[in-house]
C-alpha cells in the first residue's frame, strides 16, 4: 500500500501526463491570435476587434448640405475650413450651439479663423458662392493655416466643401 502513485503503469503514466498538460494550459493559457486579420467576409469571422472603429464618410458638401449640421438637432457637427469639411463632433462644448465658436457650426468658417473673429459677420450666405479668400493678409493666412493643423491633429476630416452649383 505504500507507494500506490507508480509511473511504470500505462495509466498511471497517461493521468501524470494529463496533469501536466492541464497545469501547462493554466499557467500558459493559449490565446488564439488570428495570423492574418479579416478583411472581407468568408464562411464567418473567427476573431473580431473588439471595438469597431468609428466610421466616416468622406463627402462633397456645399454650403446648403453642410448647413444643417450645426448640431442644434443634438446631432453632427461639422465646419469648413479653406475647403477642408471637418467633423468636430467630439468638440461640441466649443462648436455646439453654446460654445463660444458655434455660429461657425455647419459654416465655412475659414474668414474667421484667419481673421481671429467669431463674428456672424466672417461667415457667406449659404446661397452665395464660397468665399474665396483672396484678400487675406499673409498673417491671416498663417492664423488659418494653424487652424487647419490644430484641427487636422484633433478631429477627423470628412468631406470637401465645394459651391452650391458644383455638384
Ligand atoms: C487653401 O486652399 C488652396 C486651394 O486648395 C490651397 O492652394 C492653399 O494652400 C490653402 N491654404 C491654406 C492656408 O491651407
């Protein structure tokens, strides 16, 4: 009765193996990674990210189309600046209806940001052609240059603003 655990025994041997698979698989737990990552639908994806990535649509706006994104409706909201539709959505504290840059909200917003005024004012009549900037100074250039970069850096770009007869 002594030594009953004898490893000369086949099903002795086969249990101490099974053991230390199983202590393998709990101090090394395997953890499937796909070799490839799925880009297209087959037979059904074997592994998936586990946050699907925000997805945006990159449009051609006017002035008319890009208007009704002000966020007022609690919905997007989305500027133009030099051409450039962004959408600063995730910014809504300064470009929602209450924030202290929200009349620029579903505007092209490039005459204010070069001239560093939130004035009604800066902005086009939607029904006008786009505002070509033409008599901007070198510095008011540069100002909505950094615009560009901070919100190139800060928000995603969704769209390009073209005039009300272009498309
Ligand atoms: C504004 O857009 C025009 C035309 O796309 C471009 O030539 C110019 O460099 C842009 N200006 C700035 C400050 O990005």
């Amino acid at each position: 009765m002594g030594l009953s655990f004898d490893l000369g025994t086949p099903i002795n041997t086969a249990l101490f193996v099974y053991i230390l698979y199983s202590v393998q698989r709990i101090i090394f737990p395997s953890v499937s990674q796909p070799k490839t990552i799925p880009n297209e639908f087959k037979a059904g994806y074997s592994w998936m990210p586990k946050v699907h990535p925000p997805t945006v649509l990159f449009k051609i706006y006017t002035p008319k189309t890009l208007e009704p994104f002000s966020g007022k409706d609690g919905g997007r909201i989305l500027l133009a600046i030099n051409g450039t539709v962004f959408d600063v959505t995730a910014g809504r504290n300064f470009y929602g209806p209450n924030g202290m840059y929200g009349n620029f909200a579903g505007r092209d917003a490039s005459r204010g940001m070069a001239k560093q005024s939130f004035d009604l004012e800066m902005l086009t009549p939607i029904d006008e052609p786009l505002d070509t900037l033409e008599d901007l100074k070198p510095d008011e250039i540069d100002n909505m240059k950094g615009w560009i970069e901070h919100f190139s850096n800060k928000y995603i770009i969704c769209g390009r603003l073209v005039n009300n007869d272009a498309v």
